[in-house]
C-alpha cells in the first residue's frame, strides 16, 4: 500500500 | 500593543474549535496585516494556516510584531464563555504575558473580561511554496464533508482523481469498495451548491480520510471549500472567510506501492 508522506518532503523549512 | 476587535465571536470560536483536534500549542502571530497562525500537527502529515486579516477586524491596531503562544484547549474554554452574538476584542501588552478577551452582549450590558497565560512557543514555519495546482475544486463543504464521512466508513484512505470529466473519491476497504463522483454542476438559485472543476491536466492523488475527517470541521465556517490538488504535492483543503481571510488545511499525500 502507498506510504503516508510528511510534509517536510515538500515545503521548505527556515 | 494589540486591539483586535471582531464583530462576532463566534468566528473565533469556530475556528478554533475546527483546528484544536489537530494542533495544540500555537502561535497567533499578529502584525499590522492582521492575526496569522501556522502550525503541523505531531505527526508531520498535516498543517492548519489561518489568516484572519485586518480587515476582519474593526478597528484593527497591532503596532508591532507579537507572537501569542497560546494551549488551543485553554482558548476553547475562555471562548465557551461568549454567546455567539457577542463582540469580541483581543487585546494584548507589547511583550505579553497574557492574553485579555473581552466580550461585549450587542443586547446587553453584559461585558465579561478573561485572561488566558501565554506560552513560550518554538514553533518552525514551513516555507510553503506558490504552486499553480493542476485541478482546483469548488464544492459545497456540506457535501465534501459527508463524502469524507461516507468513505471513512469502508477504508482509511480515499482516492482523489480528477478529469475533465470530473472529480471521482474512491476507497476500497476489508468489506468492499465505494465512489462517489461529481461532474461540474451549476445552480442558478443556489450558488452555494454549484460544483466547479478547473483543471490543467489530470490529477490523481491518495490521502488519508482521518485527516479530510478532521478537516471538515471547519464546514461551518464556509458554505463552500476549495480543493487545490497537483501530482505528487499535498492537497490544499480551503475554507474562506469574510474579507479574504481563510482557514487552509494542507495534507501530504501517500506516495508509492
């Protein structure tokens, strides 16, 4: 099954 | 100093209220545009930006920048105080401890006053980047709500795959398979119900409902939602408010086989 991404892959941190 | 005062209440209430289940301890950082937040929830998979601008509020007057880091379940129990008609003006020292609500009865002369102690909060803001989604929807937030709902009851995730055909949410689960589908719709005497689907190219995205669920508790706050989607970014769940101020939702997807 398709795993649970977390945000941190797609907006950029400070 | 801070002197924000809003007409009703009840929109603060609301939005709380919609977000306290997925962040607790957050930041209302106020400028003079107005009173943003921005917080992810534990587990990194979603995040609540809210706005409520300046012009939201009458009058608005916020000379510096001030972060007010406050427990959401301590604002819910303040805010349960004010009748939803009530007028409601946060207030706020240059480098507060606290925080003063003061609701005002538009019918009476019933003034209640509350503090709530401030917390130190760290909280990282994510740089979300300005993207042209492929598919934007517009739909009645009652409706996307109860298809939330209705899937979450066969599966944990739902399938979102618009077209120019239209928008389809499927799920499959132990006992079986649901979809539900919706074509652009336009009704003239009922706007509120029309459903709007703008798209660039196809989109077909997977995400997890027990977020959608929790999202939908912002559908009082809009009569409407919009869902921006492109491949392979989070989904940008939208609920507008008054003067261009807004509750968002993003919610990253689930990649891969």
């Amino acid at each position: 099954p398709p795993k649970q991404a977390t945000l941190g892959k797609f907006f950029a941190r400070p | 100093m801070l002197e924000a005062r809003l007409e009703q209440a009840n929109l603060l209430k609301k939005v709380v209220d919609a977000i306290k289940d997925l962040v607790q301890d957050c930041n209302f950082d106020c400028n003079d545009s107005g009173v943003a937040l921005q917080a992810m929830d534990n587990s990194h998979v979603a995040l609540v930006s809210m706005m409520l601008k300046a012009e939201s509020f009458s009058p608005f007057r916020c000379d510096r920048n001030i972060a007010l880091g406050i427990n959401l379940t301590s604002l819910m129990k303040v805010l349960r105080c004010a009748q939803n008609e009530d007028i409601l003006t946060l207030k706020a020292e240059d480098a507060p401890d606290v925080v003063n609500l003061v609701f005002e009865s538009s019918e009476s002369d019933r003034l209640s006053e509350y503090d709530i102690k401030l917390m130190d909060i760290d909280q990282e803001h994510l740089g979300i980047p300005e993207t042209e989604y492929a598919a934007t929807i517009t739909m009645p937030s009652a409706e996307f709500q109860r298809i939330c709902r209705d899937l979450m009851a066969l599966s944990e995730s739902v399938a979102i795959e618009a077209t120019k055909d239209g928008v389809k949410f499927s799920c499959s689960g132990d006992i079986g398979n649901g979809a539900v589908t919706l074509r652009s719709h336009t009704n003239v005497e009922k706007p509120d119900l029309n459903v709007e689907i703008a798209l660039s190219e196809p989109v077909a995205l997977t995400f997890s409902l027990k977020y959608l669920v929790n999202f939908c508790k912002a559908s009082g706050l809009s009569s409407t939602v919009k869902l921006c989607l492109s491949n392979e970014v989070p989904l940008l769940v939208e609920y507008g408010l008054a003067s261009n101020s807004y509750l968002r939702f993003y919610l990253a997807p689930k990649i891969g086989d």
